[in-house]
C-alpha cells in the first residue's frame, strides 16, 4: 500500500524479532505493506533461539493436542518446500522403551493417522537399522516424518525476504511505550539501544509479536494477557549422535525429544513454570541437567559418554488458561487477539502462544487480521513462496555453480544460507581462510553476515554463521571475529567488550555441565583468555540474551 | 624397567625437575603425553603479579611473606622461594634460554589484546616494559602477515594510541607464504614459524618490513619467527635496524614451543630419557606406602620401577585432575585432594571472575609429598599446576610455582 509519506510512518509495525515477528514482517512486506520490524535485541534471542530445533510432524501433540498436530504436519510439508536450506529432512522415531506402555502406540498411531499424519509401525530391528544409535532394548517403533529445522537461519531468511520487499528492520531497539490517542494505538516509542536516540514511528496498526515478553508490550498498551511462562532445558552434545530425530512413545514428558542439527545433537527439554522476573535470565540447575541426561541416556544410550557441549534454557510463550504447575496440559495452539474487540483498543494486536513449526501460519493469521484493519484484500502467499536462499536447488548444486572446485567450506556456507551463498566472496584466499574451524566458517561469510545480515556483535554473529557453536566453544574463533568486527564497526574498544561479553555468555551454557571435557575446555579458555590475554570483567555484559 | 626417578608429566615443572635432578647424577625419566602449557605460552613466566585480595604486587618476593598458609610458596617457605626464584635466570641460562627479569621487582609484558600485565621472567623474544604504562615509541609500525589471524592489529594499534603512540598497521605478503594459504586453515602461527624457518624466509619478510618503515621509531611484529632458534629473532632485529618489539600472538605459541624442545633437548643431553606420547595408567604401592611402580599404556606388561616419582600432570586440561558430575580426583595414584565437594562451589557464572576450580589440586606436606587416604606417600611428590592452594591465573604466579616448586622437589629427592 505505501501510504506512509515519512521515514517514520509504516503500515504495519511488528515488535518482536523472533520467528514470529520476522514471518510476520514477511507475509505483511509480500502483501504489499509498508512494514517496520523492532526487535529488542539481535533476531531469534528469545525461545525463538533456544528450543530443540524440531521440524515436528505433530505426532507429539497427536493424542493429546489433535490440533496443533494438525497445524504442525501442515506446516511441517510446506517448510519442507519454502525453507530448503534450514530444513533437514531426517525422519522420526517414536520409541516404546521396556519400562513405557506398548499400548499407548495403538492409541498414538491411531490419533497420528486422524490427525493426518503418516505413522507407521515398524520392527525395532528395523528401527535399530535405520538409527543404530537407538536404544537396543527397544520394544517398539513407529516411524514419523519429524526432521530437523534451524531456527537462526529460518528467522534470518523471512527478515531477508522482508527486507527485499522493502520492510525496515531495526535490530536493539527496545519499545518504552505505545503511542495512545484516546482508544487506539498510534505507534511506539523506541530506545535504539546503539546510538542511544528514542525515537518515534507511526501505523495504523501495531502487532505484538513479543513471545513471553509481549505480555510486557499488552501492558503498555493497557490491555492484559496472562502468560504462563514455561521454562525448558536442554542439552547439546557434541556430535551427531543421531541422524534420525529419536521420540519417546507414551505422553509428553522430560527429556524424551533427542534431535539431530548440523555438528550436534540436542536433548530436551524439562517444563516447569518460573516466575515472570526471571524470563530475561534463565539458569539451568544441576537437577534439570541430571534429569536431562538420565532420560536422554534411555533414547540412546551412548549419550552417557558422548561430551555435552553446552546447556540452555527457553521460556514457551504459553497463554495460560488453567492452573496448571507444568505447562504441558496447556495447548500449544495458536493464540491471535484482536485487542479492538476484547478490550476496545483500536490498532493493536497481539499474536502468541503457537511454535517455531506453526510461525508461517501465526504469521499468516496474524497478517489476515492485518490486512482486516488496513482494508487491504491481499491473500498470503508464503505457503508456496520459498524463502531466500531456497528458491531451487540444493547444496551440490548451488556449490558446483557457484565454484569451480567447491570444498568443504563452501558446501557449509551453502548449508548455512542456501542459494544466498552465491554473494558471499570465497575466491580469493584471504576470503576463504577459516576464522572457526570447528564449523568451517570463512572470512568471506563473516564478512558478508557483518554487511548484510545485521550482525552488531559477536553473539549476533554466531546465530548468523555458527561462529564459536562448534566443539571448542570460541576458543580462537571469537578472538579472531572480533578483530574483523573491530574493523567493521570502527571500535577496538567495542570489539572487545564484545569479545568479553561473548567469552561469558559462552560460559553460561557451560557453567552447569562444567565437568570432564567442559571444565578442561574451560580452564584452557580461562589460560587464553584471562591468562595469556590479560582480560578482565571491566565492560563485559554479564547478563545478556544467549 | 628401572630409574632413580620417574617424573609423569613433560611441561614446564616436569622438565626443570628432570633436569636438575639429571645433571645432579640421578637417572631420570620422563613420561609425557604431549603438549604442554608452555604451547601456549604468554612469552613470560609470572611469580606473584596479584595477591588474592586483588592488590597488584610489584615485589613478588617480599609479597610471599602475605600469602596463605595453603600456598604452594608458603609451604616451600619464604627462603626457599627467594634462593630458587634468583637462581632461575641462570638454571634457564644454562639449558640455552635467555630470560630477563628481577624476582624482586615485576616488569610488564604485552598480552595479544594489547593488555599490559606484569611479568617476571621474560623470553628473549620479548620486551619487558619498566612500567604498566611505558609507551613503547613515538610511531609504531605494526606489521602483520597477510591472512594471519591471530594476531590482532587493531586490538594492539588501539592499546598502543593510548599511551600516545601513533601507529599504522601494514601487512607483508610473502609468495612462499602463497602454499599455506591456499588451505583456508594453515595460516596459524606454527606453520607460518616453519615456512619463515625454511631456507631463512625470515630474511625477505625482514627486509619487506624494513622497505615500510617511514618515519616510525619502532615495529611490532606478531612472534611467529624462529622456532627452532631463537637466534633467528636477534637476527631479524639487527635486520629491521631499528627498535623491533614481538607480542605474543594466540595459541600455538612458538617461543613456547621452542622453549619447551630446547628444554626437552637439554634434559636429554644431559642423558635423561624422554618417553612422549605416553601415559601412566596405574600405580602400585609397597607395604610403607611408597611407590614401587607405574603401567604406561605403551609399556604395556614391562613395569616402570623407581625409588621417586614425581608427579607434574598439570590439571583439569591436561588431566592431572579428572572431574565429574560428583568428584574430583588424581587418576594415576588418587592422592588426596583439596577441593569444594559440592559443585555448585566449583565456579562463578561470570567467566572473568575467579574460579575457585583453577585452585583445586594436590594436597602436599612441607617437603611436597602427597598423601593417599590421609597417609603421606614418602617417594611421591607433586609439583606444577596440579598443586593445590593457589588461584594460578588469578595471582599470576603459575610460572613461578611450576619452576620453584620443581626445582624444591629435586633437592628433596637429592638430599634424601
């Protein structure tokens, strides 16, 4: 539509920068609005960033959520064709243990193939083939089409895709209020948290996207919405322990999702409420780890001696609905207020609860609504429209098209951002010199995550790139980048801060596990770091967002 | 198989041990896995930079009379302390390394970030600083190699500018440097050292740096540059003409590589036998509670017998101490310990706080003999960095105590 005539006058203005927000930023930039995205901190800080990274086939939610199950297999076979490359298309396994109820899987495969998803009971022994990894003493198997999703890249590639449809995206700009005039929200005030400015932008409608933290932004509107924070935990160990996404068959519980990604594989997670204050700093506690890995083990049982990497925690952005001390009884299903209708303020919508798997269609819901207000007759078009960087092919090809000789960096670079990698300069040899081996990421990528991809620190840089999330945890790669954001960003003083506060929050997902492999990893970090360096605390951020 | 003494561990502690107890007529062996701390070396060795309130020391040797009873140099003792850290200048001097340096009196090293720490003995390769804020000159070329990137020109640039001095960066670009290149992960420090070491290399990238110079007083280099002599650095100064100062660049250290083989080579000459790539597996006990040997996984069924051995594991990294979810222990004897039994008091959430677990380590009598079950093992001894009672990294003082602790252990097993 256009309408805005200044700089601060949108159509739509979306405040949150996880995957909700940045797909809602997408649909809203396609249909044609003139779109503003605000995110507090970097892109996908939230439980956007920190969740087992899951493309669910819904069979979890089956027996108990028919409809999110319903919602999750939809959205499971389009981001099989929209998301290419963040997708990875490993298959699932739910597995009935000696001690679970063989059973449930009668009940399971039924609801699965209500639900429209395709269950099918297979052998153990053929499940022990098609994942040797599994527990031996299984009784039961039923294969899914679960698979795995990375939820840095899938967030990156829907604020690319806005971008290129003209969509602003303003990275640590934190909303301090709505802008109010009688009934209806006008637009938000911001504090940009880089050049210090508060600032104002205008729309005739606002979108909450904010996650747990939009019952904050409700509030500052006037109107309230009783979230139920759920915090889990998980695990990442150090390798590919899997390749097939391995599921505990009997009702949702701790530590029964064990999900391959990239280099690694995760375990999780725990659910337990915690208080509102504490959303912005989760701690994981020794018991969640110990429960973590005692439930883990049972899935695969060399997890016992496979090296834990780090261990962290999300908050689901749940709308309570009943007092329920877990969580896990509360729908994971989508929830869209018209806060026009439920509470008389006009322009202002919230979209929330739902999951990673269902954020084109929350996105989709929530631009509907949108479009509503803005009397616009535009249809969504993302079910079919393929992110950037997934258009075609697939890895092989980009890579032979792209290289004449292409090795094992480019093939990751391509892994990381699809056909985009086509602009990523990785001839000359200074491009392609490793800055983190652990993950094969080039000077080339760095550089082009630092100019295209809003990259302002080191911690922005590793959800773009996979910096410092290999085995040695940024031993030499976080030094390394640093130098080269020093350059970019014209600030030694910064760049080290930087690097402090990313040594640290390296730490935090390490603290808990700090035994065996992680504490000799640690103390040599330490030797590096403290000793060999000479760092200290002064200017590091102690408490930010993983 | 049998030695007068058998020392675990080929670092730091483990080579100054052996060879002060070699030269001194015992035959000695020792058993080493690999690396060791000294492969990524600060180019300095510290004695005492912090008392563990946080007071910066600038006389280590007078602030070790402060110190808690639980420190590795109170239980040495003062007088000890101060005879073997004065003499550890001419100890290195004899086995081909040249340090400067006054136990006395801290000066100042340069870290890869550009931060001013003190130091006590310094590498040749380096330029000890008199104070925290000496500037090195009035203009600084600060050369790197291209592509190299672990050495962090800006970091040192910015450190630099504060304290008045005016610096450019530049980079050299050699074509026998073009190989390494072409593989996105060989330009790290060692490989650059070698390709430099290689028909003098060196010679060319010391006169490109000299072609840059304009009107600077002085050039900074990253320490890449002799790794099998030291010579080769000496050299290099002359070359460049005029005031040339190295910082140490990130991890592998080549000053501390080449340290470490021409310690490894100086224990040997002296006849020592050094078994690399091996480790001690299990001990067993003789009825008084002395070692009577140790089963190494390459030795396999031949026993390695000893009157002493001497125990320079180093810690948590190089598993002189193993932890797991529950305890913390010394896998090879299991001597006693001291350390927090409950995790939670292992660590502060803030990395750059001190962490309680780097002070975690062996408990040792006056004589540094450990205990096993509370009774002290009379031929075993523990030195280095699997001591316990002191934060190493925090005091700054991890040099010192793998080099004194070292040498007091030798003269216990000497004058037995």
């Amino acid at each position: 539509m256009g309408t805005g005539v200044r700089d601060n006058e949108f159509d739509v203005i979306i405040v949150g920068g996880g995957i909700t927000g940045a797909g809602t930023a997408r649909d809203c930039a396609l249909r044609g609005l003139k779109v503003l995205l605000i995110e507090r901190h970097d892109l996908a800080t939230g439980a956007t960033g920190r969740n087992h990274g899951l493309l669910h086939s819904g069979a979890r939610y089956a027996v108990t959520d028919r409809e999110s199950a319903e919602e999750c297999i939809k959205e499971n076979m389009i981001l099989r064709k929209i998301a290419r490359h963040c997708v990875e298309e490993t298959e699932g396994l739910f597995l009935t243990l000696p001690e679970d109820d063989l059973a449930y899987q009668a009940k399971f495969v039924e609801s699965c193939q209500a639900a429209g998803i395709n269950a099918e009971i297979i052998d153990p022994k053929e499940a022990l083939r098609m994942e040797p990894s599994a527990n031996p003493d299984i009784i039961g198997a039923v294969k899914v089409p679960d698979g795995a999703v990375d939820p840095f890249r899938l967030t990156s590639a829907n604020v690319i895709d806005a971008k290129l449809h003209g969509a602003k995206v303003m990275v640590y700009s934190e909303v301090t209020s709505l802008i109010k005039e009688g009934d209806t929200i006008k637009g938000v005030e911001t504090f940009n948290h880089i050049t210090k400015q508060k600032e104002k932008y205008y729309a005739p409608v606002t979108v909450n996207a904010g996650g747990i933290w939009g019952q904050h932004i409700a509030e500052l509107a006037g109107a309230k919405i009783n979230m139920f924070p759920a915090k889990g935990a998980l695990l990442i160990f150090g390798h590919r322990v899997n390749n097939v996404v391995l599921n505990r068959c009997r009702k949702p519980a701790n530590a029964d999702i064990l999900v391959p990604g990239d280099t690694i594989c995760l375990i999780g997670t725990t659910s337990s409420r915690v208080p509102f204050e504490e959303v912005d700093n989760m701690y994981v506690t020794p018991d969640e780890v110990d429960v973590l890995l005692q439930e883990g083990e049972k899935l695969a049982p060399s997890l016992a001696s496979t090296r834990i990497l780090r261990a962290y925690a999300g908050v689901r952005p749940l709308v309570a609905t009943d007092d329920d001390p877990s969580g896990r009884n509360i729908s994971r299903g989508i929830v869209l207020l018209d806060h026009e209708t439920r509470d008389g303020i006009k322009g202002f919508i919230s979209i929330t609860g739902g999951k990673l798997m269902t954020y084109r269609l929350m996105a989709e819901w929530a631009t509907d609504l949108v479009c509503r207000k803005l009397n616009s007759s535009e249809t969504c078009v993302t079910m079919h429209t393929p992110l950037p960087g997934s258009e075609k092919e697939n890895i092989d090809e980009i890579s032979q098209k792209t290289w004449s000789k292409p090795g094992a960096t480019h093939k990751a670079t391509v892994g990381r951002h699809g056909a985009r990698a086509v602009s990523i300069g990785l001839n000359d040899e200074y491009d392609a010199s490793l800055v983190c081996e652990c993950e094969e990421v080039s000077v080339g990528e760095v550089r082009y995550a630092v100019n295209e991809l809003d990259v302002h620190n080191l911690v922005d840089l590793r959800r773009r790139t996979r910096v410092g999330m290999g085995t040695c945890q940024g031993e030499l790669c976080a030094c390394r980048a640093a130098g080269m954001l020093a350059d970019a960003h014209k600030c030694t003083d910064r760049a080290k801060n930087d690097l402090k506060s990313f040594v640290n929050e390296r730490w935090k997902g390490m603290y808990p596990i700090c035994w065996g492999d992680t504490l000799r990893e640690s103390e040599y970090s330490q030797w590096i770091y403290s000793g060999v360096c000479g760092l200290e605390s002064e200017g590091c951020e102690t408490d930010k967002a993983e | 198989m049998r030695f007068d003494t058998v020392i675990i561990g080929g670092g730091l502690s483990g080579l100054v041990c052996g060879i002060r107890l070699q030269k001194s007529g015992k035959n000695c062996a020792i058993i080493s896995a690999g690396q060791s701390a000294m492969h990524f070396s600060s180019g300095t060795f510290d004695l005492l930079g912090r008392m563990p309130d946080g007071s910066v020391v600038e006389n280590p040797l007078e602030a070790i009379d402060r110190l808690d009873a639980g420190h590795p140099y109170s239980i040495i003792g003062k007088e000890k302390v101060a005879r073997y850290a004065t003499e550890a200048p001419d100890f290195l001097a004899g086995c081909g390394i040249t340090v400067k340096g006054d136990a006395q009196s801290n000066s100042w090293r340069i870290t890869p970030t550009g931060e001013r720490k003190p130091a006590w003995l310094t590498l040749g390769d380096f330029t000890p600083l008199t104070s925290k804020n000496e500037k090195i000159g009035t203009k600084a070329l600060i050369v790197n190699i291209l592509g190299y990137l672990d050495f962090n020109t800006k970091f040192l640039a910015d450190s630099f500018e504060k304290q008045g001095t005016v610096c450019r960066i530049a980079s050299i670009r050699l074509e026998e440097m073009e190989r390494l290149r072409k593989n996105p992960s060989e330009m790290r420090s060692t490989n650059i050292a070698r390709v430099m070491d290689r028909d003098n290399i060196w010679e060319k990238a010391a006169s490109q740096v000299k072609e840059m110079i304009k009107d600077e007083d002085v050039v900074v280099l990253p320490a890449v540059f002799g790794l099998k002599n030291a010579e080769t650095v000496e050299t290099m100064r002359k070359a460049i003409g005029i005031k040339t100062v190295f910082v140490a660049t990130m991890p592998p250290s080549v000053p501390g590589i080449r340290t470490q083989m021409t310690l490894k080579a100086e224990f040997e000459r002296a006849g020592g036998r050094f078994f690399i790539g091996d480790s001690v597996i299990e001990a067993d006990f003789n009825e008084d509670n002395t070692v009577k040997s140790v089963a190494t996984y390459n030795f396999g069924d031949i026993r390695v017998y000893a009157d002493d051995f001497v125990l320079a594991t180093g810690s948590f990294f190089s598993k002189g101490l193993i932890a797991t979810p529950e305890k913390i222990y010394e896998p090879v004897f299991g001597i006693d310990l001291n350390y927090e039994e409950k995790r939670d008091g292992w660590f502060d959430r803030n990395f750059w706080n001190r962490q309680n677990y780097i002070s975690f380590g062996a408990k040792v009598s006056e004589k540094l003999n450990t205990y096993v079950d509370g009774r002290p093992v009379e031929n075993l001894y523990a030195i280095g960095s699997l001591l316990g009672g002191s934060n190493t990294l925090y005091e700054g003082c991890g040099g010192g105590v793998a080099i004194i602790s070292a040498l007091a252990a030798a003269d216990e097993i000497l004058h037995k």
